[in-house]
C-alpha cells in the first residue's frame, strides 16, 4: 500500500512538473515572439522616416493606464513642432498660450507632454533648450523625440563601423545614441579623395599617394538631408557597390546591400516659405499607421495573457520583454493615438477639394513609403482645428478636465 501511495505521488508530481516545464515553454515563446514584434513594427516604422510619431502639423493625444508623470493621468500629449509651434525660427502665438494650460503654477506639466519631430540634424538638449526659449516653459531632452531617436535600439550596429550622412555634428549625435565606430562622409572623402570629383573645384590638383584601405563600412546611417548631395550620393553608392570597402573593384553587385538606416525620409517643408512644400496627408496617415499599431500590439499582449493563464484583473502583466524593448516602447500603457490637424502649417481648410471624399484622397499623390499599401482610412484626421491653443481645448474637453 505504501509502495502505491509512492507511485501515485511521483506521477502526480511528473504531471505537474511536466505542466510547469510546458508552461515555461509557452511562456518564453511568447516572450520571444513579442520581443520580435515589437523589434519588427518599429524598424517598419523608422524605415519609412515616420518614427513613432514623426509627424508635421499634427498633434496626438493617446490613451494610456500608466503616465510618466502624473500617475492619475489618463492621456498624454505627443506635439510635431513646425507647423504646430512654429513655422522654421517664428514661433506661432496660439503656442504659448496653450502651454500655460499645460502647466501648474510651479511650471510643471499637469499631463505627460513629448515633442517629435522629423528634424535629425541636432541633439536632443539642443532641441529641448529652443523650445523651452519658443515656449517659455522648461522642457528636458527626455520629452524630446528626434528622426533618429529610436537608433538606440539598434545595439546589434552600435560596435559596427557605420557610415553617418547628413549635416551638422553628425559623428556627436552618432556617438551620443550608442555608435562606437563613426565614419563621417568628410573622413571617407579624406580617404578616398579620387571617389568625390563632380564638383571641378574640388577635384585634386595633383593625382594623390594610393590610399591605405580603411576598416570596411557594415552600415550607412541617413540622419537627414546634406549640404552637397552630389558628394553624399556618390560616395553612398560606391560604399554600397563596393560592400563597405570602396578602395577596391567593384565585381559583382553585392545581394542584398549593406544594411541602410534613413531616419527621415521626409526631405520637403515649409518653414517660413508661403509655397507648401509639404503634403499633409503623409503626416496624417503615419498617426494613424502608429494608432493602428499600438491597438495591435495591446491586442497581441491581451491575447498572449490570456494563453498564459493569466487573469487580467487591474493593471495587466504581460509576458516579459527584454529592458530596451520594455522601456522603449511601453507597448502594454498605451491603447490608442488620435491625430488632430491644425491650420497653421501647410494644410488650409480653404483649398479647393472635391466634393467626394473618396477622390479627395484616391486622387491626391500618396508620397508614403513604397513598402505601404495606400489605405484611404489612414489619411483621414481624426480631429481638425485652427491652431494648437484649440487642440489643447479640445483634448480637455474629450478628456472631461476642468481649466
């Protein structure tokens, strides 16, 4: 009998061993398979210069359980800045009076605030110290998301020797979000002065020493646009011909290229000119690419939660991610982005359209990237105002807060 009692607490302690061994199993699947969620939706996003949420003329309050700043704060508010706060140096006058209602008597944000923007030319501090001239409130670089903010992320290339382009201090910024190994266009043009001839005044007068090869390019980061676009076009395109090593023959196309990083793809707008430079359509439907995206991933840890066991009661505990992707994206706070059109950039609600809103859009050149489908449901804002003093109204207004 006792022999018995023994054999049937063993299997009974296999069973629930081999449950715990299956549910640690299930577990770490799950965590994998939003790790890489959440790895993959943002690189789609960054691809195509619409960092999360790289807008213009559009401001975006979103919905979340748990805020930065003020934990009984329901909603947060993500601002674009030209077109929204001012236009290039100009700052627009509804800016701030707008502000003052976003911040206590002390200065202090009542609501969590971000600045985005596609700007990738600068620092963060340096963005945060104009803003905080423009808006007479003091703002830190951590509400500040540049074009080329989420590069952090990518700890894989951060040890890798990258090629950066643009203009400005772009080996600090390079440095300043993790990259060890920088290579400037100025230096591969330094190293390789025969490569740069379209421009005859800088062609070398007499034919230079044989160039010792450099450490070979794994990489090419876009920051934004250049001064000489001849100069950084060409030499790109012999980095990538030649597979980072542009000291030597190119004989076969390589396939697939060295991995290429634009953080802003957007390289038209409006500033102080009176033309528009811009399509505002673009910045409305990645608003709505990014709302869309953060209901899907709520949705994938509600259902991931729900296969674990888990009951969802208060605040939900999704699987595990890893630090970066946990403290990047907050993927589990945030339940939905809604997109709020103001006149002052480049849309004006006194443009002729069409009568038929199916046309307005369908008609109209689609100028996002080439891997997205054109969805007519993601042009569309959810709210139109005048200014961003009204913005900040009507989010008041739609969250029942009391000015």
């Amino acid at each position: 009998m006792e022999a018995l009692r023994v054999c049937t607490r063993t299997r009974r302690w296999a069973a629930v061993r081999s449950q715990i061994l299956n549910l640690k199993s299930r577990k770490q699947k799950l965590k994998s398979f939003l790790s890489q969620l959440c790895r993959n939706s943002l690189q789609l996003v960054l691809c195509t210069g619409q960092v999360p949420i790289m807008l213009e003329r559009v401001i975006i309050s979103f919905r979340c359980r748990i805020c930065p700043i003020k934990s009984h704060s329901s909603f947060g508010l993500l601002f674009d800045i030209d077109g929204v706060l001012v236009r290039g140096r100009t700052p627009i006058p509804a800016a701030k009076e707008a502000f003052r209602k976003l911040v206590d008597s002390g200065g202090s944000f009542q609501v969590p605030v971000v600045f985005v923007t596609n700007a990738g030319n600068c620092l963060r501090q340096a963005k945060a110290e104009q803003l905080s001239q423009v808006l007479d409130v003091e703002i830190s670089q951590d509400q500040v998301m540049l074009s080329h903010s989420p590069l952090r992320m990518f700890q894989d290339l951060h040890n890798k020797s990258v090629l950066v382009s643009g203009q400005g201090h772009v080996e600090e910024i390079a440095r300043n979000l993790g990259f060890k190994r920088v290579i400037t266009i100025d230096m591969l043009r330094e190293a390789f002065p025969l490569l740069d001839i379209v421009d005859r005044n800088r062609r070398p007068k007499e034919l230079p020493p044989i160039t010792k090869d450099c450490a070979p390019i794994e990489a090419v980061i876009l920051f934004g646009e250049p001064v000489r676009w001849e100069t950084n076009l060409q030499l790109i395109i012999d980095v990538l011909l030649t597979n980072g090593r542009p000291g030597q023959c190119v004989r076969t196309v390589p396939d697939p290229h060295l991995p290429v990083l634009a953080c802003n793809m957007d390289l038209m707008w409006m500033a102080e000119a009176k033309m528009a430079r811009d399509n505002p359509m673009t910045d409305i439907y990645g608003a709505n690419l990014y709302n869309r995206y953060v209901q899907n991933v709520h949705q994938v840890r509600v259902t991931a939660n729900m296969a674990a066991g888990r009951a969802l009661v208060g605040r939900e505990e999704g699987p595990e991610l890893d630090p970066v992707h946990e403290s990047e994206l907050a993927g589990s706070t945030t339940q939905s982005c809604k997109s709020i059109l103001v006149c002052t950039g480049v849309y004006s609600r006194h443009e002729e359209v069409p009568c038929d809103p199916s046309v307005s859009v369908t008609e109209t050149v689609f100028h996002g990237h080439r891997d997205f489908h054109f969805d007519p449901s993601l042009v569309e804002p959810t709210f139109e105002v005048q200014d961003v003093n009204d913005a900040v109204d009507l989010v008041f207004r739609e969250e029942n807060v009391s000015q």
